[in-house]
C-alpha cells in the first residue's frame, strides 16, 4: 500500500521537506473517501461479497505522527465498522 503527498502549486519542496513542515507546523490532514472491493471468507467457505456503502474518513496528525478515523462498509448480510484510534505511523 502506498501514498503520495502533493506540495502545493509553484512551491519547490520535496515530499520529506513538505511532511517535515507538517510535523514542525502541528499540521492536522483529513482524507475522506469511498471503500470498493470484495470480502473473501477463506475459512468458512461462504462466497465472496461486494462492499456496498463503502466510506473511509481518516485524520493525520503530523506531530503526533498518528492516524484516527474510521471505515465502514456493508457486504453480504454484514456490516463492517473499524474505528483507528492513535494508529502510530
């Protein structure tokens, strides 16, 4: 799993010098997005379902170098709710 990280437009840092900025100016990112894949169940032998009403919100917290947030999605009959808390980089 990977990510990038855009500096802003005419500004010439690199992503290291851009996160480190964000570290040293208390920065806090929020990513909000959609969850789109299946779930497999190996070990039960159920089929596999689509994730429906998929979301994703995270917040960064540069100086505290964690992640909280939460995703949710439904598949089959279930719903799937994870929340992140203080998850250390």
């Amino acid at each position: 799993m990977g990510a990038w990280i855009k500096a802003n437009e005419g500004v010439n840092q690199t992503p290291n010098e851009l996160i480190e900025s964000y570290i040293q100016n208390s920065v806090i990112a929020s990513y909000s997005g959609e969850v789109l894949g299946t779930v497999h169940y190996p070990l039960d032998g159920k089929p596999n379902d689509l994730m429906k009403n998929g979301e994703i919100n995270l917040n960064f917290d540069f100086a505290k170098n964690s992640i909280d947030g939460a995703v949710n999605f439904d598949a089959g009959n279930d719903a799937w709710k994870t929340s992140l808390t203080n998850l250390a980089q």
